[in-house]
C-alpha cells in the first residue's frame, strides 16, 4: 500500500458523536478536509452553525441532532447513516460532559453530578459502540475511535489548577479509565469481525482562551513545554481512522506532550 492510500479515508462514511468542543472541531476539520462523507451528531445548541460551516469545506456532511444517552435517538441515528450511505467504517464517540456542579471540590461533589458525567461520558459510548458495531458487524470491518483523557491514565496533579477555578473531578477520571477498558474490552471482542477500537487520549487543549497563569503553569509540567493546540489532535485521529493502523487495536494512544512520562 502506497503512502497516500495508507492515510486515504475520502471513501469513509465517518460518524463523529460530539463535534463542537475544541477536539471535536479539529476532528471534524480535518474528516472534512479528507473528502470523506462526514455525519456529525451533537445535541449543544450551536451544532447546527458549525455543521453547516464545515459543510462549506465538505459538501458530504451531514447534521444529526441527537441526545447520545437517549437509546431511541442513538439507535435512530445509526440506522439513518446505515440506510442512507450503506456503511459506517469508523465512529468517533468524542462526547463529554460537563454539567452544573462538574468543577465542585471532591468533598462538596454531588452523586447527581457523578452519574449525569457517567452516563455520557461512558454509558453513552457503550450506547453507540453497540448500536454501530452491529452495522460494522455485517460489512466485515471499521475503526471505533474513543476520546479518553490522559486524565484516565495519570492522575491530574491538583497543584496544576491554583485558584483558576478549573478542576479535573474524580468524575471524569473515573470514567476515561472506563473509556480505556470498554476501548479493550471492545477490540478483544470485536477482533473477529475485523473491527479495531482504539482510543486517545489527549493532555490539556488551550484554543487560545485559556488564563496564561493556567497555561504557564500546566505547561512548566510537560515536556513540550506547552499545551496542545488546534492542531495537536487531527494527526492521531486520521491514523486511527486510516489504513495506516490496520494493525492497531485496544490501543490508547497518549497525546499529551510527554506528560504522562515523568
Ligand atoms: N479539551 C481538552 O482539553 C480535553 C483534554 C482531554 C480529553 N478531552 C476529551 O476530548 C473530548 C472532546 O473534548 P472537547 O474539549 O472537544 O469537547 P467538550 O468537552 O467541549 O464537548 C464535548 C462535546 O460533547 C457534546 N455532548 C455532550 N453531551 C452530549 C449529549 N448528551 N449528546 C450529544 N452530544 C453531547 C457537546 O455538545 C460537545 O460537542 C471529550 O471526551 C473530552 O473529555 C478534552
């Protein structure tokens, strides 16, 4: 296989859940920007804005406003994609949430906000790493691609966050080391069907709107000496989508600068 068909997805029908956070919209810039047919679902209120703008880049786009925890909207969706496009080769389960009370100490955190957090950010992927395995299933092959955290590898160092307000709960961790064993649980089961499921898990993105006080100080513990940016996380997501990973499943690939290492 030569280089450019190793990275080739325009023949892809990509399903990407949760496009309008800073990773999300790199993911969908850089699917767009491949030719690929893209169907970008997402329930936050400016979906449909975006959508529209990477449509200008791709006419092949698609917006499916949906709920990821609702089972109907979930199981609706997949089956539209199905029908209308005859394949789902890779999934991007990209979701989170951040609901009210998300950033509350520890000790002043809420079992509400624990289970609304669970719910997305790893019953939800559950939800349509199901549903669209059943249709990868039948074609024979396809990438499903979780957004984890390096948060699910490393614990967050608490000295990072100061007085900034900014948090990373037991919650999320919690639940992106969930997403790090359904991500290996998946690609040992799914493995027959010629399925690979892999995740990332990227370190901090500033979209250039973060507190520099924040910024300096997270950056002064990574390697690279900086946070992640609009560019960091395309290059990993094409791989993981591409035949360039043809051989790589169950695997979470860190993206984080070199934080993760010392
Ligand atoms: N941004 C970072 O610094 C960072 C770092 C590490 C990991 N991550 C992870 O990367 C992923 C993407 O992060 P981001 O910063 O781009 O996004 P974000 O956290 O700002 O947004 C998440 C997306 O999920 C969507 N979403 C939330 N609940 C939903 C629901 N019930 N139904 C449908 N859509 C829903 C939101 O509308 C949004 O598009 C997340 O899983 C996040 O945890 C982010």
């Amino acid at each position: 296989m030569d280089l450019n068909k190793l990275f080739n997805i325009s023949d892809e029908v990509i399903l990407l859940l949760g496009f309008t956070g800073p990773i999300g919209r790199q993911f969908a810039t850089v699917f767009a920007e491949s030719g690929c047919t893209l169907v970008l679902g997402d329930n936050s209120e400016n979906g449909r804005d975006l959508a529209e703008s990477i449509k200008k880049m791709n006419r092949n786009t698609e917006y499916i406003r949906l709920d990821v925890t609702d089972e109907t909207d979930v199981r609706d969706a997949v089956s539209y994609v199905a029908e209308k496009y005859g394949l789902i080769s890779v999934l991007v389960n990209n979701f989170s949430a951040r609901p009210e009370g998300f950033y509350k100490k520890f000790e002043d955190s809420e079992l509400g906000c624990w289970n609304e957090v669970l719910n997305v950010n790893l019953s939800a992927m559950y939800l349509s790493s199901r549903e669209v395995s059943k249709v990868m299933m039948r074609q024979g092959y396809g990438s499903i691609i979780n957004v984890s955290s390096v948060h699910g590898v490393i614990a967050p160092d608490q000295r990072v966050y100061g007085g900034s307000g900014l948090n990373s709960p037991a919650v999320y961790a919690s639940s992106k080391s969930g997403v790090i064993g359904l991500t290996r649980y998946l690609a040992a089961y799914l493995g027959k069907y010629n399925i690979r499921v892999n995740s990332i898990c990227p370190g901090g993105v500033n979209p250039g709107n973060v507190d520099k006080g924040f910024v300096d100080e997270y950056s002064t513990r990574i390697p690279l000496n900086r946070m992640a940016d609009m560019e960091d996380m395309k290059g990993p997501v094409v791989f993981l989508a591409s035949q360039a990973s043809r051989f790589v499943t169950g695997q979470s690939i860190i993206v984080d600068g070199g934080q993760s290492i010392w």
